[in-house]
C-alpha cells in the first residue's frame, strides 16, 4: 500500500509517493529493504551546507554554460568531439550539488551516469556493473539504480515545466541522489557511485558521464538544458 506523506517526511520513511507541479504523486523509493538502493534518504550534511552557502564548504564552484560549450571547472572535460557530453572527475570530492537551468525540454534533456554506455531507458553496454542514471526525460526526471542492482525505476513527474524556465537543484554523492525542491533522496549500493569494489568487470573509476543534451551513449537526443552550476565538496 502507498502512503502519501508531506515533504518533510519524505526522508525517513522507506518510500514516499511524491510529485512536482501538481502532478500525480508517484513513489520514491521502490525497494524497501534498503540493500541495494532505492530507498528513501535525506539530504547529506555538507551538501546541506554548501547549498546555503557555508565558508568553505565547496572544494570548487564552477558552471558549465551549454550553449557557448563552456566551462571553468576543474573537475570537468567537455568531449572534444561532441561538447554536449562532460566528464566529471569525482576523485577528490565527495559529491557534488548540481543546480540546473532547463528551458523549453523536448527529449532527453540530460543524462548523469557512472557508464560510459549509459542508454536512455536505463542500463548500458554491458562494460561495467556500475550504470546507474538520473535522466530527465522531458518534463519527467528518471532515477535508476545500476542493472544488477535488481532495484526497480524511480520516476518524478512534471518535475520541470513544459515550457519556459525551470530550476532544479539535485545533490548526487557515492550511493546518493536528492532532489532539493522535491525534499526526497534515493540511496543505496546500486546507485552512483565514486571508486566502489573491483568486480567482474575490472576496476571502477571515479568518472561520471553528463550529457548535456541526450544520452550519454550518444544515441539519444534532446534538449533544454541551457547551463549547470557546480558546488563539488
């Protein structure tokens, strides 16, 4: 049974039917159990504090402006030959606060993946074990856990609007994803993740995978997404 709960509440309870713009609420938070990911979680502390601005509290802020293919970020290589994909090199941090400035999204409007392969519907190329993703799918922002993590989608409907200008703020750390305006987190060991254990498939890196617009695998397009600020701490 679904129980409805006020924003709040959303952080302490194991799921929470949640939604954006007055759409119809949906669950956060699909595997109850907690093992693998997918439950609901709070905002962590130092994200908390540098989202309000905290002396010190971020390593570095910086901002990538998508139209121009900018970026002052250290932690940040745009792909030489498709600009719209970034690398985000979560070696020294912890995590990262990404506020995100969307406008007018048709398709894809961004992808956030620790595979190199990462499809849009979820999943990747099958090159590593670790190809979990945040994707906004046009108005509706995706959260899925990596494949093997058995762990079912999260979804959040109208989580921009449809047209003109929206901002969103979304903390994504080792096994943790919060939504700042929604006041919901999804965490666990299937989520993305920052150096995990070596596996079948070798050593995993400390790289994550923006697309800027459309799928990080490339086969996807979309777009909106004019420019994203970075607080890494």
């Amino acid at each position: 049974m679904r129980t409805a709960c006020l924003l709040h509440f959303a952080l302490v309870l194991s799921q929470c039917e949640i939604s954006a713009f007055g759409s119809d609420p949906i669950v956060l938070g699909s595997d109850t159990s907690g093992s693998q990911g997918g439950h609901a979680c709070a905002e962590p502390d130092d994200a908390r504090a540098a989202r309000e601005g905290a002396p010190g509290t971020c390593a570095s802020h910086c901002r990538i402006d998508v139209a121009t293919g900018f970026t002052d970020c250290d932690e940040v290589s745009l792909d030489t030959a498709r600009p719209t994909l970034a690398t985000l090199d979560m070696g020294s941090d912890d995590g990262v606060l990404l506020t995100l400035e969307i406008c007018d999204p048709t398709g894809l409007v961004f992808q956030l993946s620790d595979s190199t392969g990462a499809h849009a519907g979820g999943g990747g190329d099958g090159s590593t074990s670790h190809d979990a993703d945040l994707a906004l799918d046009g108005t509706t922002l995706h959260l899925r856990a990596a494949t093997d993590s058995g762990v079912s989608s999260s979804a959040v409907s109208s989580f921009v609007a449809t047209a003109g200008c929206t901002t969103r703020t979304i903390v994504v750390a080792d096994q943790i994803a919060y939504l700042v305006e929604t006041g919901a987190g999804l965490c666990g060991t299937g989520m993305l993740r920052i150096r995990p254990p070596s596996d079948a498939h070798g050593t995993p890196d400390a790289l994550w995978h923006l697309a800027l617009a459309g799928s990080v695998d490339g086969a996807t397009t979309g777009s909106g997404l004019r420019s994203v600020e970075m607080c890494f701490w």
